[in-house]
C-alpha cells in the first residue's frame, strides 16, 4: 500500500499534528491543506476539506496500523475491509465518468467488474479516485493493471465532441446524457457478466434518471447511487479508466490541431478556442469541444441565451 485516506473529527486533526511532531515530521505548506508534513518515505497530508489525511509512500501501511490506527482513530480498520465495508467485496460493476466538465474533449463513461479477490487485489495494488492522481503517466499505468487484473472485466465508453454535441442538441439535458451513458456501461458489462447482480454509480442526478435508462435498455440488477462513490474500488477503477481515455484523446487531438487543448473551462480555455478557430476555421470548434457550455459564447464573442448584447 502506498496511498490511503481516510476522514478525521477536527480534535483529531490535531492529535495528529501532535504526533507528527512528536515522531520528527519536517512541516510543509500544501495548497488546500491544513497542514502537510514529510518523514523518509512517508508524506501526510490534512486537507480542509472534510477534513481528511492522505497519506502517500512506500511506508503507509506501517503508519497506519501502528500510528493512525491506535492513536488518531482509536480503532483498527486496515486489514479488515471485509468486515467493515463488505459491499466493497461482493460481486459488482462500478460506473464513472470523466470530461463533465471539461470545455474541450469527450465525454467517457467507463465500468469495471469487481468480486472479493479482484477488490483485494486493485486495493493492493494501489487504486484509488483518479481525481486524487495528478500525474497522467500514473493513470496509466494503473489503468494497464487494471486491465491485465484477471477476472476484471472492463468497459469504457467515449462520446467524442461531435457526437456529444448531437446527442445534447436532441436531449437538452447533461443528465439525460450522461445516464444514457452509464446505462450503455452497464449494458455492455452485463452481457459479459449476466450473473452480476449489482451495479453503483456516482450519483449525477435524481435516481428515476439512471433507472428509467437501464429499463429502457431492458437491465434488471439492482442499482445503486451515490454520493461519493469513487470510494468503492469498482467505481475509483472505472474513474481510472474513463480518465485515461480521456487524456490520450486530449494528448492525440492536441497534437493533430497543433494547440495544447487545456482541461477545464478557463481563460485558459478561452484563448485556446480562439486560437483554435484562427488556425482551422469556425467549424474546427464543434470538432474539439462542448458548444453548450457558456465558455463558447465567451469564445466568439456572442451573447449566451436570455442574454443581449449591450
């Protein structure tokens, strides 16, 4: 284990400052953390949000069964997964997506099958949210395990700009979308593996959305939403691989338009949409991005609807 996460009570943000004093930590200023603080091959990290630890290296597993464990958490949660959390080890499909919110790229919904051997070993091995990975080699290389995982049956579905575009000017809704997506997943998963009797997703909207698309493709299984739900193995694979899907179609579209197409929608964002158009022409945009977002209108200069020009 080289990575772990887990939330903290506010007093036990600061025992654990205490601790890490206590046992020689060098102290460290981190973006969006309390505080951060770094000892041999061990990084923890106490983010505001939540708040929660993230601790990193080769050492992790040893911090917390003989530090976090005994003395922040006051109760031993490592090695017993199975107990605590057994829905993580039944048999199930994961759903997730990537691109929602990115002005530039496709939207990818991927899935991965999971049981109690494949769960261990994706644990094992390190698999967690990818939101939580900041490096692109990294994703991939955890995607290529994913993958060679016996027993992991993966699917992975990327609706390409253009295409994304079309389906959203018939439907009008990101949501109708996205869990027609999700749907065509679990579609797909299903007829691999018939017996799976469950499937989870991150909750994107209210459930009758999801439900009325997997009626509509004649699916049965229990479904299940919900917030946070990259914190089931299944689901922080499927993110793993919707987002490796998604940054190789931004890595091999950047190059073939000879502009460094940036995430998100900032003003980043802006200057390369009009870049973009300058070197390819007006049409060049709907083949690259996401024309309803309001960034398009800041891209050509018109006004977003409901909106008039001064």
């Amino acid at each position: 284990m080289t990575s772990h996460t887990a939330p903290l009570t506010p007093a036990q943000v600061e025992t654990l400052r205490q601790v890490l004093r206590r046992d020689g930590f060098d102290f460290e200023a981190k973006e969006h953390a309390l505080f951060a603080a770094r000892k041999g091959h061990l990084m923890v990290t106490v983010y505001q949000k939540g708040p929660k630890v993230l601790i990193q290296g080769k050492d992790t597993g040893d911090f917390i069964r003989f530090t976090l464990e005994p003395e922040i958490l006051g109760e031993a949660r490592l090695g017993y997964e199975e107990i605590l959390q057994p829905d993580l080890f039944e048999p199930h499909f994961g759903i997730d997506e990537s691109g929602k919110g990115d002005f530039f790229g496709p939207l990818v919904i991927a899935g991965a099958y999971t049981d109690g051997t494949i769960t261990r070993h994706l644990m094992d091995a390190g698999i967690m949210d990818s939101k939580r990975i900041g490096s692109a080699a990294r994703i991939r290389q955890l995607a290529a395990m994913i993958r060679a995982t016996p027993g992991c049956r993966t699917e992975v579905v990327a609706i390409g700009p253009e295409r994304y575009n079309a389906l959203y000017q018939s439907c009008g809704n990101l949501n109708q979308l996205l869990a027609w997506g999700h749907a065509k997943v679990i579609e797909n998963l299903a007829a691999a593996m018939p017996h799976c009797p469950r499937a989870l997703s991150d909750q994107f909207a209210k459930p009758q959305v999801l439900q009325r698309a997997l009626r509509h493709q004649g699916l049965t299984l229990t479904l299940d939403q919900r917030t946070k739900g990259e914190s089931d193995i299944a689901v922080a694979a499927a993110s793993i691989l919707a987002r490796e899907r998604f940054i190789d179609w931004i890595d091999k579209t950047s190059t073939a338009c000879g502009i460094r197409l940036p995430l998100g929608a900032a003003d980043a964002v802006i200057q390369a949409g009009r870049e973009l158009i300058a070197r390819h022409g007006p049409d060049a945009l709907a083949k690259a991005a996401k024309l309803h977002f309001r960034t398009t209108h800041l891209i050509l200069g018109t006004p977003p609807p409901g909106e008039y020009p001064p």
